[in-house]
C-alpha cells in the first residue's frame, strides 16, 4: 500500500500529462508552420512526463536543452484551428449557464479535501509513519472527477474536446514548463549553498540585531528572488536560510510565523513577475488579451505593493512576541 501511494499511483497521472503531450504532438502534424519543431518539442514534452522516472537525468538534461532551442528559435507554434460558430457558442452559453464553473471549484475542493487524508507508511528502518498524499495524487484526483463532471454537465464531443485540448496547449507553450523548470532551479540553488552566500554579502552590508532592518531584507528579499524564480516555493528555502534564519529568526523572531509571513511574502513577488506562468501569463494566453504579457500584472501590481508593507508590519507586530 505505501509503494502504490507514495510510488506508483502518483506517476500514473504523470503518464495522463504525457498522453495528453503526445496527442497535441499528433494535432501538430496539421501545422502549417514550424511542424516538426512543434511535433519534436510536444513529443519530448510528452516522455519526459511519463518516463522521468527512469530516463537518466543527463538525458533530461539534452531533451530540455533542444526544447529551449526550439522556443528560442520560435519553432514551437500553435497552428491553427477551426473556430466555433459564435450561435453555436452562444447557445452552449445559455444552456450551460453558471454550471461551467463547477468542475473548476471542484479540483480546488477536493484537492483540499485529500490534503488531510493520511497513510501510515514504513521508511528504510521499518517506522511506520503517518503521510500525506503526494500532492499530484491530490491534483491528479481532482481533475479527473472535475473531467467526468465537465463530461456530464457539457456533454462535449470527444473529439471537440481532444481539439481544444491540443489548441490550449500549444496557446500557453512553453509556459507551461516553467513552474517545474522553475521548482527543480530552487532546489539546485540550495544544493548549491547560495542561501549562505546571500546571507555573507547582506552580513557585510547590515549589521546583525537590526530587527526592523532584517524584517524588511528579509520581505524584499523574499519577494525580488520569487520574482526572478518565479515560484515562491523555490525562493522560500533559498532566502529563509540566508536572511530568515540569521537576520530575523535568530533575533528572537517566532519561527512558525516568521515562516509563514515569509512564505507569503514571497507571492508578492508571484503577482508582478512574468515568470509565474502559470498565474499571470497563462490566463492572458487562454484568455487572448489585448497584452499578452502584462494585462494580469499591471491589475495585480498595486495590491502586491500594499500587501509588501502588510507583511512587513504583520511580522514586526506578531513576529516577535
């Protein structure tokens, strides 16, 4: 039971995201441009999802690599695709109604509600420990209920699903590898000791005991390297240990609150970065806006600023009691 949840049954909806690579990857032979650099790209895409686990990571590596040329070189398109009629579209509309949001609201739903499901797993030495679900278990089931109820409650073909698959897809791009690329940088940077190279270079600048002035490094930097990384998860662990730890925690700071503040701190950065993809140019490409890089941000910009000076006065009020 534990190798089924904590191994197998999670790449099993890795094997789902690889199939559906594939298939767009088969939509691409339609291409009128750039088709075997879309077909190519879309078809890495596709094993690297399915077999990751088992390809040598060098290997990884080089099909990243050609993927990034591909992009670089601009022979990742979209193509072209039949548009609906706007009466059929209209008509879809009212029949449909407000249910369309259902399977959305769904994924979130469940997702939260496997959160709190725990098995007891055995490690190396034979302890039996209580363990969450790994998270693509959680957003895996999520979307396969929220799948079959989009199926109910539209009743689509499949085909016509299958084509605004592969055309949603090949909209976003390559986009949507950047907060995987993106997690895998952070964890490198940590192996790597830059959290501890932050925390010289801030260390000969501001002197330690300075609580206001480490609070504010600290929030700033939390927000300008999720900005950079593009996920504040990969941030979190860089900055906490170079300036969290010594700057704040270690001046007497609550290491629970510090840590949470400092975490959302860093989705500040989240809301006016580029980088995040998968929230602010995602939702621009799906919904064709006239900007497509900065319509999401320019609206989120000025709440960022406000909840910047929030979190830095939320941490030196409740940080330090």
């Amino acid at each position: 039971m534990t190798d089924f949840l904590g191994v197998y049954f999670p790449e099993f909806f890795y094997v789902l995201c690889g199939l559906v690579c594939f298939d767009t990857a088969f939509r691409a032979r339609k291409n009128e441009e750039a088709k075997i650099g879309t077909i190519i790209f879309w078809t890495l895409t596709g094993l690297i999802f399915m077999l990751g686990k088992v390809i040598p990571p060098v290997v990884t590596g080089a099909m990243l690599l050609v993927m990034g040329c591909l992009t670089l070189t601009k022979q990742v398109k979209m193509g072209k695709f039949a548009e609906a009629a706007a009466q059929s579209k209209q008509a879809a509309s009212e029949r449909i109604g407000t249910k369309i949001f259902i399977p959305a609201v769904t994924v979130g739903v469940i997702a939260l509600v496997l959160s709190f499901v725990k098995y007891d797993a055995v490690n190396a030495e034979g302890v039996v420990t209580p363990t969450a679900l790994n998270g693509a278990i959680m957003t895996g089931v999520a979307c396969v209920l929220a799948l079959i109820l989009a199926f109910v409650i539209c009743n689509p073909k499949v085909s016509e699903t299958r084509e605004d698959t592969s055309r949603l897809l090949m909209q976003v791009g390559a986009a949507c590898l950047l907060p995987q690329l993106l997690g895998a940088l952070g964890s490198v940077f940590s192996e790597a000791g830059v959290g501890e190279v932050i925390s010289n270079m801030i260390s000969s600048v501001v002197p330690k005991g300075n609580i206001v002035i480490g609070v504010i490094i600290y929030v700033f930097g939390m927000v300008i390297f999720t900005m950079i990384m593009g996920n504040a998860f990969a941030a979190f662990t860089v900055i906490t240990a170079g300036i969290g730890v010594p700057f704040v925690i270690m001046q007497g700071g609550n290491p629970a609150i510090i840590g949470a503040l400092g975490m959302t701190a860093g989705y500040c950065g989240t809301l006016m970065t580029p980088m995040a993809a998968n929230f602010n140019i995602v939702p621009c490409a799906v919904l064709e806006t006239k900007d497509p890089k900065w319509s999401v941000i320019k609206a989120q910009v000025p709440m960022a600023l406000m909840m910047i000076a929030v979190h830095i006065i939320l941490m030196l009020i409740i940080g330090f009691r």
